[in-house]
C-alpha cells in the first residue's frame, strides 16, 4: 500500500508539471488548466499516468522569481519584474565625442552600457533607458547622438540584449536616470538607477 501511494504521490508531483504553457499563471495540481484543483485534476493524472492521455507537455517552474523592490538601483545591480524582465546598468564611461549636428553642447557625454532580458514579456521586449535624465545640479540631461555601438533591440522571451545609450548633461558627475515601461500586462513598472561617475 505505501508503495502505490508513493507511485501516485509521484505521479500527481509530476503531472502537475505537465501543463501547457497556455496558462500565464499555474495553480500546482491544476493539471486542465481551469484555475482551480478538483477531482477532474486527479482524474486527468491518474489517466495521464495509466497511458489513457496524452501528456499536455511539461512546464519550467522557476522557483523564488520575484521582482526586485528597491528604491534606488546603482551600476551593477539589476531590477528585475517577475515574468517580464531584467534590466542592468553594466557600466558609464564619459565620452569626448561632440556632434557637430547636435545644437547642444553637453559639458559632459556619458555612453551607459546596460543589458535587459526578456523573462516573459509576450510581445518582445525593446527598452530604452533614456526617457528621464537628472544631472547632479537638478537640471534635467536629454539623450545625445553619441558614437555608440551598441543598440537596443526587440528580443524574444528567453533572449537578451547589451546595447548603450548616450545621455548629455549640463553639469558633470552623477546623475539619475528614472526609467520607466509597460509591462505585458499593461501596468507601468518604474525604478531608479543612481549612476555614480
């Protein structure tokens, strides 16, 4: 008897493993995808188990993704928004390149690099890092055309992207960028980078 109770014990623990990726959010046990864990659930494994079913495939379950709370992120450091993404500010570094296109004359450039991986969005994920910029003065800084290599880009759940953006500001030094985007859900996420030059 405790054998076949450990054999169906095991089956349920695996069966509830077995559900579609049709469903953003899994209920452990909910094997038909319903929302819900009933006798119907029970059913469907020993069935699954007995060959009676086909599998309804498998699902990776990351144990303990939560998003990041902090108030402020510095280099190095990354936000990350539970099943959507992660975003790191990897490194600045102070540019001397002055466009001659430009009408602004920065006092400094700073080229941020940063990488973001798309963990869950279902649209593929773009983001840009320069919507909001404060130098070290409380002026706001603005994005610049600098000489960059590296550009962000639309990339699929699972991928990544290392790209760079070029800020100017009218003060040297510190600053902060306020970043901000949709999630796939449509809910603003916002957080705080404090970049340290």
């Amino acid at each position: 008897m405790k054998k076949a109770l450990s054999i169906i014990f095991s089956i349920i623990l695996l069966a509830t493993m077995t559900i579609g990726s049709y469903a953003k959010t899994m209920v452990i046990g909910d094997v038909n995808g319903d929302g819900r864990v009933t006798a119907q659930d029970a059913r469907l494994i020993l069935r699954i188990a007995a060959g009676l079913e086909p599998s309804l495939g498998t699902v990776e379950i990351q144990d303990g993704e939560q998003s990041t709370d902090q108030d402020v992120y510095t280099i190095g450091t990354t936000w990350r928004v539970a099943g959507q993404w992660e975003l790191t500010i990897t490194n600045v570094r102070e540019s001397d390149y002055r466009s001659e296109y430009s009408d602004r004359n920065p006092e400094a450039a700073y080229i941020v690099e940063y990488t973001y991986k798309n963990i869950g969005y279902s649209d593929g994920l773009y983001m840009l890092i320069d919507d909001t910029i404060v130098d070290c003065a409380g002026k706001m800084g603005y994005s610049y055309s600098g000489d960059i290599s590296y550009y962000p880009d639309k990339v699929p759940v699972g991928a990544y992207c290392e790209a760079e953006e070029c800020i100017g500001v009218d003060h040297a030094g510190n600053f902060t960028l306020y970043v901000s985007q949709y999630d796939s859900n449509g809910n603003e996420q916002k957080a705080t980078f404090l970049i340290e030059v």
